[in-house]
C-alpha cells in the first residue's frame, strides 16, 4: 500500500487510484500519513 500511495503522490496517475482502491476492498488499510501527503492524494 505505501508503494501504490508513493506512487500517487509521484505520478498523479488514475490507475494509482485505482490500485489504492483495490486495495482497500480487500481490507488494507491506509497507513498512518503526515497530513500533507494525505492532502495531496485527495487533491490529485
């Protein structure tokens, strides 16, 4: 999961996204972020 959100925030790219979202319906849960980042993922 850190990869896929590291990747988000680098790239910007919708199947990073959609990787993410895969993720958390197979119950992955988000790893603890700094605020910043999770900012950044909700504005890409």
């Amino acid at each position: 999961m850190e990869n896929k959100i590291a990747a988000l925030l680098e790239r910007g790219e919708i199947r990073d996204r959609f990787d993410i979202e895969f993720l958390l319906r197979q119950g992955i849960p988000l790893p603890d972020l700094p605020e910043t980042n999770m900012a950044k993922m909700i504005a890409n």
